[in-house]
C-alpha cells in the first residue's frame, strides 16, 4: 500500500502555481511553494502576493497563518510535485521553450523518493511530459519511471494542463472539469486522487499525457480561430458598412452559431502562445490555425490605420488645425477587460504605436493601473470623465466602466463595440408587432 499524499510541493509561484498552492493548502494539505525568485518567496512567506487575483490574498494570508503554506527557493522532499512554469515560444519561428521545465526537473529530481508523484501543470506542446519523464530519469538513475517500468515504476508522472481563466482563477479551480493524462492508469488515478482534495468538476482521464496536452491546446486554439472569424468579420463589415455587433448578434440568434467578439487582437499570455505549439508540431497540417494567428496578430496594426483615418477626417473638417494640437484618448490598455495585466496586450501595443507617431497629445483612461508604463511616458494617465474633452476617442477594452458610457464628441475608433452600439434586436413577440 502506498501512503497518501500529504505534503505536496508547487514549483512556480505564478499565476497558476500560487493559487493552486494556496488551494491544496485551504484544504489543511503542507504545501511548500518553490520559486527561483527570493522577492516573491519573501513576499508569500509574509502572507501577501505578488500577483493581482481576486480572492487569492486572502486565501495565502489564512495558509501562510495558519503554518499550512509556506515558500523556498530549494525544493525539500515532497510526496507529489506540481510543475507551473511558463512554456513560453523562442524566435520567429516560434518553437516552444522547454528550458523552464527542464530546470524544474533538475531541481525537484535530488529530493525525489520512491512513491512520489510528478504532475506537469503548464500549457505544454505534445510529448513535453515524456521529455520531462526522461529528464528526471537520467538525473535519478536509482530510480525507476513509467516509460522504463510501467506500472510498477517508482516515480508516478501525469499531464494536468491548467486550464483556469485570469480573474475568475480561485473559482475555476475547483469548479472546472481537470482533465488528467497519467503516463499509466495508475498514475492518473493518483494524480485525479489529489486533485479531488479541492476540485468539485470531474477528473476526466485521458488516454495519456499526449491527449490532455493536445486537449489544453486545442481549447485555446479554438477561442483563437474563433476569435479571428469574429475579427476578420469586422474588417468585412467595414468594406461593407455593416455593425459587425449587430450582425454577430444577429447571426447568433441562429441556435447552432456562436460567434465571439471582435477586439483590436488577441492578448495575454496563453492564447497568442499556445495554438503556435500546435503548428510548430504540425506545421504541414494546420493552415486554419495558423491563419487564424496571422488575422489576430495582424489586428492592432489594422486599428492604427483606422484611427489614422479619423485624424485624418478630424484634420479635413478643421483646417485651421495641425495634427500637433489633436488629442487623441484612448480608452483600456489591458490585455482584456477589468484586470490590470498588460502583458502582451494589444491595446497597449496600439497605445504605444500611437505615441510614437501622433504629434499631439494622448490621454489614456485605464482606471486598473496607478500609473503608465515607461513605454508611453510621452502620454497621460487621466480619469474617465477628462478624456471626454479629446478629439478623436479610440475605445481598446471594454472595462465595465465604459459599458453603457455616452458616446462621446469627435471622431470614434470603437473596436469594442461600446458606443457603435448596434440597433435593439427585437424578438418577433415584441408586443408592438404583436399588437
Ligand atoms: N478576446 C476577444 N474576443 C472574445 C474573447 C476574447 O477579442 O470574444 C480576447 C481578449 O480581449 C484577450 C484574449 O482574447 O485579449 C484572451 O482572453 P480570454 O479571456 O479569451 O482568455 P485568457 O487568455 O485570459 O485565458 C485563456 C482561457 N482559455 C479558454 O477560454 C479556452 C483559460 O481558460 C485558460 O486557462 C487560459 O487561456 C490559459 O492559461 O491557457
């Protein structure tokens, strides 16, 4: 009989290893986090985090507490191990960076012991897990692994793709589904058995780790291809004069059709990254996806041109006016809406591209961050209400704060659809018609 997991440890406090550490720890279960970087073992270690997520503070400060979490820089011996590094891409050809992984391995493997489990939890192209299986047996040679002993290998190994929503992480951890790809039956029973300690969804188990790796990349490549027909539709409908809102909302009422929003691109770190795993696997084979990555990358440059335009138009209809005495607002710099991550965010790329050419002033409204990053130092920060006063209005992020806003005066690049409001779809019951 083996002995149940009792202290498990999370290398890579980041946005998903903290707060599944801090899951794993609300449920009384010793958890030691390991982070390569001191500032952020020191800053969990003082009950606080290093990262915006709702609820998480909270729930590291009551773990940290109560002696349940705690943080190190060293791997300690640990009866499973969950790796939460970044996979992130290398170069134009986009070839996925195991570098993070395989430096995981390399720490965790000197405290491994017979009957621990191994479960890789970041977004990984397919095989990532084997690799990491054969990592960790030429660093512990004393040690058996299931590619060498099936089941009756000492170290258990399991794919576990996070698969959380930026915002909503500390629900979606226990809510969501988890899909389980063990490199054996057993090894995903003792990885589905841990998780059940916090997760309410089901543990689905995938045939191995190949499958659950292919299926986190699926899902976000088909939020990617989904999101580049509803952006390619708003370029069509700007040839065609046509509210690509209310065409989409139209269309949807079809009861088989989904369309998702437009945007001025595709941002943050997991969509834009992850359907390029798939392509650099299979790069004969997946034209769609790879298409889908060239309209939404392509995007934010399309926004320029049309905000381009509305100087231009603002110039024609003042000719007493340079281009230097124009302000131009832009409203959102976040990679979505009502957060206060910026990174790889398309309308912070716009903003910045903005500064760079417009000669004249640029207000920015983005009510989650306290100050603008170095790259648009030539702009201002200002509240909601002062933007008003600008010339040309460039909507980037629908922020609840903007949702329901009166269209301001001057030319509009609304690529959220937050003033081009379409017209009301009314239902054929609509009692007008029905009377
Ligand atoms: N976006 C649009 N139009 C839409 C929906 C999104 O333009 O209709 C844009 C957003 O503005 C943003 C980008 O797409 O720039 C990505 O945002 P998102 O909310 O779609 O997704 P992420 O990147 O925050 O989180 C995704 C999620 N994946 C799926 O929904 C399939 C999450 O569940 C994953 O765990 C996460 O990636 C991840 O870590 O992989």
């Amino acid at each position: 009989m083996r002995k149940p997991i009792t202290k498990v440890s999370v290398i890579g406090l980041g946005y998903i290893g903290l707060p599944t550490a801090a899951m794993f720890a609300s449920r009384k279960i010793e958890v030691v986090g390991v982070d390569v970087n001191a500032h952020t073992v020191d800053t969990i270690n003082r009950g606080e985090i290093h990262i915006i997520e709702p609820d998480l503070d909270m729930v590291v400060s009551a773990a940290v507490t109560k002696g349940y979490l705690r943080a190190v820089t060293v791997p300690e011996p640990a009866d499973a191990f969950l790796i939460a590094v970044p996979t992130p891409f290398t170069g134009d050809d986009h070839a996925p960076d195991l570098s993070y992984i395989h430096a995981a391995c390399t720490a965790i493997a000197p405290v491994l012991k017979r009957g621990d489990l191994v479960i890789l939890e970041s977004t990984s192209p397919v095989g990532a897990t084997e690799a990491m299986a054969g990592w960790l047996a030429e660093a512990r040679r004393d040690l058996s692994f299931p590619q060498q002993a099936g089941e009756d290998a000492d170290i258990r190994i399991a794919h576990c793709p996070e698969r959380v929503l930026p915002g909503k992480v500390m629900q979606e951890l226990i809510s969501n589904d988890r899909v389980i790809g063990g490199m054996t039956p057993r090894c995903s029973a003792k990885a589905a058995a841990l998780y059940k300690l916090f997760v309410t969804g089901d543990c689905v188990i995938a045939s191995g780790p190949r499958a659950a790796e292919m299926a986190k990349l699926t899902e976000n490549s088909f939020r990617d291809v989904n999101i580049a027909f509803a952006n390619e539709l708003s370029l069509i409908c700007d040839e065609l004069d046509i509210n690509v809102w209310e065409l989409i909302a139209l269309a949807n009422r079809h009861p088989r059709v989904n369309i998702l929003q437009p945007g001025p691109g595709v941002g943050g770190h997991c969509i834009a990254v992850d359907p390029w795993f798939i392509v650099s696997s299979a790069p004969a084979v997946s034209p769609l996806i790879q298409a889908a990555r060239g309209v939404n990358s392509a995007k934010p440059e399309w926004v320029l041109e049309q905000i381009k335009a509305a100087l231009g138009a603002h110039l024609a209809a003042h000719p007493a006016k340079s281009a230097s005495e124009v302000e131009i607002a832009v409203y959102g710099l976040t990679f979505k809406p009502d957060i206060d991550d910026l990174r790889e965010s398309p309308a912070l790329e716009i903003a910045k591209e903005l500064a760079q050419w417009h000669a004249g002033p640029l207000a920015v409204v983005e009510p989650n961050i306290e100050a603008l990053p170095t790259s648009l130092n030539a702009a201002r920060l200002v509240p909601f209400a002062e933007a008003a006063r600008a010339d040309i209005h460039v909507m980037l992020v629908d922020h609840q704060m903007f949702k329901g806003s009166t269209r301001p005066q001057g030319e509009i690049v609304d690529t959220r659809g937050i003033w081009e409001t379409p017209p009301a779809i009314y239902s054929f019951v609509d009692r007008r018609l029905a009377g």
